[in-house]
C-alpha cells in the first residue's frame, strides 16, 4: 500500500535568459508518495485564471515535471541524454528539449540545472530547487 505523506513544498527557480536573471519562489503544501523506485510529489498551483495540478516523478537519474489544468506541461531530465517535452496551451503544443546539467535528489531535495529549448531554440537556463519536507498537522 502506498503511504501519502502531507508535504511542505518550497520551489526556488532561477531563469537565466541572456544576461537577466528572474528568481520565482513557490510555497505549496502536497502530497509526497512512493511507488517502487520512484517518488511522486504533487500539488496544485492556485492562480487567478485557473488551478494547475503539478505532479514530480523522481528515478534514480531521471525526472519529470507533468503540469495540468491551467497549463498543460510535460518536462522530463536526464543527466544522460537531452529529452523532449511538450507545453500545450490553446495556440497548440511547444516542443520543448532540455539538456539537463545538474540532476541530484536526497531526501528532501531535488535540485535540477537545465537549458531549455523551445522550438529548437535555446529559451534560458533554468536552476530548480525543490526542497520537501513532511507536513506536521
């Protein structure tokens, strides 16, 4: 049986694009499940337009960020090869590549450094942390 566990989520992204660079910081609270080798963490984004339903799957040397509702998104990472991803909106689907540079999970942590493509056009450089820890009610 699966054990959900209520989690405290704090995601820092940095985004560099040319020579600026943005910082977003997210504080969500979701769920955090595993599932043989694999940890699930999910959570719902709340913004004004819409909700979107985030879902982060972490292997052993891989990852993926699947977003729907609002935004409809896939990312995966792999430190071993460049992987495809979509964003879908209603102006239809971007195919997006990342060229994953840094991939580390410890318990608690995933951290994530990337370039990201669009098109096959390099759209910034991405650094993602999310840290994780157990909801105490």
């Amino acid at each position: 049986m699966d054990t959900q566990t209520p989690v405290k989520i704090q995601l820092t992204t940095n985004v560099r694009i040319d020579d600026e660079i943005e910082t977003y910081e997210l504080t969500v609270f979701g769920t955090r499940y595993e599932k043989g080798n694999t940890i699930y963490l999910t959570y719902d984004e709340v913004q004004e337009e819409g909700t979107i339903n985030t879902v982060v799957k972490i292997l052993k040397d891989e990852a993926v960020i699947l977003r729907n509702g609002l935004i409809k998104m896939r990312l995966a990472f792999s430190l071993s090869e460049l992987k495809q991803g979509t964003h879908e909106s209603t102006l239809g689907t971007i195919f997006l590549t990342t060229d994953t540079k840094i991939l580390s999970h410890e318990e608690g942590k995933l951290s994530l450094a990337y370039d990201l493509s669009m098109q096959g056009t390099l759209a910034g450089y991405y650094e993602m942390d999310l840290e994780y820890k157990e909801d105490k009610l």
